[in-house]
C-alpha cells in the first residue's frame, strides 16, 4: 500500500468512516511507516481542537442559497458523451468494492430489486391486469427539483410535475396550499432557471401571504438568474411603503446587484419612500461614488427634489 494512498484517507480513518478491509490495510501499513504515523498524529491533534470548538447550525438562508449554487453549478457542467459515460476502468471499480464490502452489498440489493421491479413491470402490462395508482403527499425533504409550472389561463387551475424517487404531478388552484408549497420549494431550490422564473410569476400573485413574500425577498437577493429577481421586484412593488423588509431589499439591490435592469427597476420602486432615513442614505453614497452614470444621475435628481434636514 502506498504512503499516497494512507495519507488522502488518514482523515476518514480517525472519523471511523473507512470500511474494516480498508482500515485493517491501513493500520498494517501504519505499524512499518513512521511518516504515515507522524501524519496520524498531527490528523488527530486537529480533529482533538476542532472538538473543542463550537458547533454552529447554518442559517436556512445560506442551506438554500448553497444548494441554488450547487445545482446550477451542476446544471452547467459539461457532460461526458455517452461512451465515456458507458466504458469504465474495472481495475479501479474492482479496488473500490475490496475496501467497501458495503458497496458490494449494496450492489446486489440493487440487481436484487431490480429483478423485482422488472417482473412487476411484466405482470402489470399483461391484459387484464389491474393498475393501482396510489398518489402520497410530498414533504418538501422528499423533492430533488420541479420539472415545470404551468397555469391554465382560463380557469386559473396549477399544474406542477415535480421529482421524488419518480416525477409526480400535482394539479390545484394558486389558493391551494401543497400548490404554494411546491412553489415557495420551486421559487428558492430549483436547479432551472426557466422553472424558478415561473414559479416567482405565480407568487407575485399573492404577494400578501408572509412566506410568499420571504420567498420573493430570497429571490430577489439570492437568485442568479436576473429575470427571476426582476420578477421577484413585481411582486414586491405594493410592500415598499408597508413593509421595510422589503424596503431593505430593495436597498441591498439598488446597491450590491450585478444587474443594471434590476438596480434601475429598485430605484424607481424606491421613489415613493425617498424621504425615508436609510433610504436617503444610499441615495447620498450613489449620487457621490456610484460606478453607473444613470445610476449616479438618478440618485442626484432624487436628492435634489428633497427638502434639507436642518
């Protein structure tokens, strides 16, 4: 065994996370190695301090914002063609199952069910067969992604196919509650763009629900598509006055977001509250330093129509 090999998994070692073959060959090798038992102990010295450190939960807000990252991160990543997927290298897959007995089991549970679920497949396509169809509802742990949202314009009724272990479809009025929910899920985790963009159209429908509109001030501030966030601004248009999360979003647009249509459209939302202290403020640090002319003319015009504060 090579001191490579011991040295990228010596971490999973002392977090007891290698399989029993991989960590008996791992300890035969550390008992003739001095190197490898040096890099064991200074291993074990930082997981002993990092103990003592205490254990932070992550905000919900920055759990969905990682994993928006990571889909899209994957939504754009290049795929291999379909040999390259196909053809494998059996030497290494072989050394793979030797130090996981865990993933060989795991491969015969796999082609056990598989057998399983092929003969039932056969048995319920044979005439005459009777179809059971049985429709649970979804928790929104049990969702990988929305496959899409569609409204029918006529009777205002919601369809949303969504994915659990297969793509199931739920169909109800924009009142209907697991209908807001697949959508609150869609508008904050899903892995296309064109699905959140949809998803945010229907909620500004009903901006005056609280989740409805957090949802909308997430998109606005975490979303990366800048359609989705100009839609989020939509339906937040009628809260600015009222209520100064919203306010405050539209701030930290008007002054962090990448997007020139989306600072333009939050300055001219913020117009009817521009005697507000905090937004004064930020009209102040434009109208001196900001790097868009119209935005820096925008502000300047803005402050000029204000009265002085003695």
């Amino acid at each position: 065994m090579k001191c490579d090999w011991v040295k990228q998994n010596i971490l999973l070692y002392v977090y007891n996370e290698l399989a029993d073959d991989a960590r008996y060959e791992l300890e035969q090798h550390l008992a003739r190695c001095a190197d490898c038992t040096g890099e064991l102990k200074s291993a074990r010295k930082f997981h002993a301090v990092l103990s003592e450190l205490p254990v932070e939960e992550p905000s919900p807000n920055l759990l969905a914002a990682s994993r928006m990252r990571l889909q899209e991160a994957l939504e754009t990543t290049k795929q291999g063609g379909f040999w390259q997927r196909l053809v494998f290298d059996p030497a290494a897959w072989l050394r793979q199952v030797r130090f996981a007995p865990a993933l060989a089991a795991m491969i015969f549970i796999v082609g056990f069910a598989g057998g399983v679920g092929a003969t039932y497949r056969l048995l319920s396509n044979r005439p005459g067969a009777e179809r059971i169809m049985v429709s649970a509802p979804a928790t929104e742990s049990s969702i990988s992604g929305i496959r899409s949202v569609t409204q029918d314009p006529e009777s205002n009724q919601v369809t949303i196919k969504y994915d659990t272990v297969s793509t199931q479809q739920a169909q109800g009025s924009l009142n209907d509650q697991r209908i807001q929910q697949l959508l609150l899920f869609a508008a904050r985790n899903n892995y296309n763009s064109g699905v959140r963009m949809d998803s945010v159209d229907l909620l500004t429908q009903q901006p005056n629900d609280t989740q409805v509109r957090e949802a909308l001030i997430y998109a606005l501030r975490y979303d990366s598509n800048p359609g989705v966030r100009l839609k989020a601004l939509d339906g937040l248009a009628a809260y600015v006055k009222s209520d100064p999360r919203v306010r405050d979003a539209l701030l930290e647009a008007l002054m962090n977001d990448g997007n020139p249509g989306v600072r333009t459209e939050a300055l001219h939302l913020l117009e009817p509250v521009r005697a507000d202290s905090s937004v004064r403020t930020v009209l102040q640090r434009l109208a001196e330093n900001d790097h868009s002319d119209y935005i820096k003319n925008q502000a300047r015009s803005i402050l000029a129509e204000l009265p002085e504060f003695d």
